[in-house]
C-alpha cells in the first residue's frame, strides 16, 4: 500500500517522556512520502528532536501554524554566508544543528565543535586572527540548554574581538529565537557595529532593539499570522504596508526556493519583493569535487611567472592542475624545490595530508629530477578530488 501522508501524534506516541527513539526517526524515513507531527508546541520537538528534517511539516493542534523545515531560510543563509566568504568577508557561524557544516568546503573555512568541544573564547580568537578565516562552530552534539549557554557566552566574546581588531566581519546566528528571546538578551548583541546576520522562524521572540536595527530582511515561507503581523509592524510606513497589507499573505504561499524581500530593504523600493533563490556552490563541491571549483581570493591565487610575458594565475585546483600539466618540467622546477606547491595547497586549502604527499613528491624530483615525480603531483591532487583527465581547463 503506498501512502501519500502519514499523520503521527507527539505526546505519548512517537517521542516518551521527552524523548525520541532514533528507531521512531528510521521508521518515519523508510515507510513516508509526507509525513507530519502534530505537536501542541512547536519549541518542545525542537528541544527534544533537534533536526526536523525527517518530516516534511509540524502542525500545531490548533492548525494556526505550520512548520516546514525545508522551506529554505537555512539554505538562504548558507546561500548568504557562502558568497560573504568567497568575497573576503571572514564570518563566525554559530550553527545549533550542524548545517552550515559544508561550508567548510570554502577556502579558509574551518568547523570547530561537532563531536569535539566547541571552542573556548582563547581558540575563537586564534581561528579568527586573520582576515581571510572563517569558523563555523557545530553545537549540534550539545544540549538544547548547553547551547544556550554556550551562545550567549560566545557571543559578548565576539563582539569584544571586533571592538579589538574588527574581526569577524559577520556573526551569523542560526535557530536565533532560542538565544536572544528573553527581555535581557539585548546586552549579547553589539547593535552599534551591527554585523549580523540573524536566522529564526520567529522573528516576534527577538529582541526589538534587534528588528528596529535590522536593514534587510528575508522571508522564505511563513503561515503563522502572528509572524506575519510582526514583520509587516516592523515594516509600517512602507508603501506596500500602508495601501497593500493584504498582500501579506503571499508569505504563507512561497514555494521551495522563493523568497520576499520586506520593503524595509532599500533595494526593495518600498515594496514586497519576491525572488527565486539561487544555487549553492558547497553542496556541489562538498563531496566529489571539495576545492576544485571554488576561486581563492585573488590575492591568494598561485602565480606561475612567464619569461617576457604575463604570468598565469590559479585560483582554483582545476586551473592549478591545468597549468602544472602544461608547463615544462623545466619552468617547474623552482617552484618544486622551494615546495611551493605543497605550501599553496596547506597554506590556502588547508589540506594537510595532500600537502603531505605532494612534498615527497617535490622532495623525489628535487634528488631525481624525474618527470615521474610531477605526474605523480598532479595524480595526487586529482585522485584526492575525483578530478577526471579531461576535467581540467586552460587558463
């Protein structure tokens, strides 16, 4: 029998006493194609059951909300923190779910936490002191109260640390109505730089000060009326509020990868925005192709020098391998012998067991002079990164 819905109660059915069998999950996964949980509080399964990926809905017994953890404010955001980084922007990522996890893939991005424990304020601020690094700190092995906890201790840390060297550029905040919605959550924040980046199905739990700071805002599908009223105060003496309110309720009809922008935000011209959003680069990368297709800032690219002409520069792994193939073992051979390769790809990427492989084979071609030794470099590179022979481009 193929069923298109599967409707399971919460209390006293799938989760005892506060908890949820990881079998109940496994179950839910292999027998649905929708699957929705009626809960009387939405927050009590988050607590609870953390990541709500394993339905596609949360229906509030009363039918007011709905919840629908695919609606793309995570993908947004990862969208967002994605290209911040690719522009130089070094970001701090608070992640209570360990979904901002593939950004890691990026240049000069590291994860902290996950199965170990999450950095003390001393190891933010070394992961942080240049300005070209990225740190997403996963809190998703935590407790709901753990992470609490470590937020608004990280936070305060943070915004010391900008006041200081103005590092990181950006703070994001995922989940960030279980952190800041108490009445003194104010004093984490330092409103005066500014520089956040806030993720919540729940705007009406921040702190106002919060909202009436915030320049741009973006809203993927939202159905509680009371959210929706929130937002559209936040917005009042807008154009599309004052004559349009009713077209509010476009917010409830948004599909997968549609998005509005509030007219607060200048480029919306006063008006509710709708956009499609656009493509992630990381989930492209993050498994077969890690690296190979994501440009370093140009400052960070590797030069090849040309005699008489302009050199070549590589800025992504693709390009790198491409060029060392098309070059003479003779124009190589500085490069080799200083162990330049095997510093970029340590020093830029951060991947230490390739950098590892590729200095014994600079090592081999500086006592042997071998060609060998550069096929080798390369088949390395390619073989880590499932990068095909005619994969590679001209640069």
């Amino acid at each position: 029998m193929k069923l298109s819905v599967i409707a399971l109660d919460y209390d006293g059915t799938i989760a005892q006493r506060d908890a949820l069998d990881p079998e109940v999950r496994t179950a839910i996964a292999d027998a649905r194609t929708r699957g929705i949980l009626v809960i009387r509080i939405l927050d009590n399964l988050r607590r609870v059951a953390g990541d709500l990926h394993f339905v596609d809905g949360v229906v509030a017994e009363n039918g007011a909300v709905v919840h629908f953890p695919g609606s793309g404010h995570t993908w947004l955001a990862g969208l967002l923190a994605e290209q911040l980084i690719l522009h130089g922007y070094a970001m701090c990522v608070l992640d209570p779910e360990g979904d901002y996890r593939s950004l890691e893939e990026l240049p000069g991005v590291a994860v902290l936490g996950g199965e170990e424990p999450p950095p003390t304020p001393r190891e933010l601020l070394r992961a942080l002191r240049y300005p070209d690094r990225s740190v997403v700190i996963d809190l998703s092995h935590m407790s709901h109260d753990g992470k609490i906890d470590y937020v608004r201790a990280a936070l305060p840390a943070l915004n010391v640390m900008r006041r200081r060297n103005g590092l990181p550029h950006r703070i994001l905040l995922d989940e960030a109505h279980y952190f800041l919605f108490e009445a003194g959550a104010r004093h984490l924040l330092d409103l005066d730089a500014n520089g956040y980046t806030m993720v919540t199905y729940c705007a009406s739990r921040l702190p106002p000060e919060l909202v009436a700071a915030t320049e741009v805002m973006l809203v993927t599908c939202e159905s509680n009326p009371a959210e929706i009223d929130a937002l559209c105060k936040r917005c009042a003496g807008c154009q599309a509020v004052d004559e349009a309110r009713a077209r509010w309720s476009v917010l409830a009809h948004l599909s997968l990868g549609q998005a509005i922008v509030l007219p607060i935000t200048d480029e919306a011209g006063g008006e509710l925005k709708m956009f499609n959003i656009g493509q992630r680069l990381t989930p492209h990368v993050r498994h077969r192709q890690k690296y190979v297709d994501v440009p370093v800032p140009e400052a960070r690219a590797f030069e090849f020098a040309a005699n008489g002409g302009p050199g070549v520069r590589a800025r992504t792994l693709r390009q790198f391998v491409a060029a060392v193939e098309h070059a003479s073992p003779t124009a190589l051979a500085p490069y080799v012998r200083r162990g330049d390769f095997s510093r970029w790809i340590a020093d830029v990427f951060g991947d230490r067991a390739l950098a590892d492989d590729l200095r014994r084979y600079e090592q081999r071609f500086t006592t042997s002079g071998g060609g060998d030794a550069l096929a080798d470099l390369t088949g390395a590179i390619r073989a880590r990164y499932d990068l095909l022979e005619d994969e590679t481009e001209a640069i």
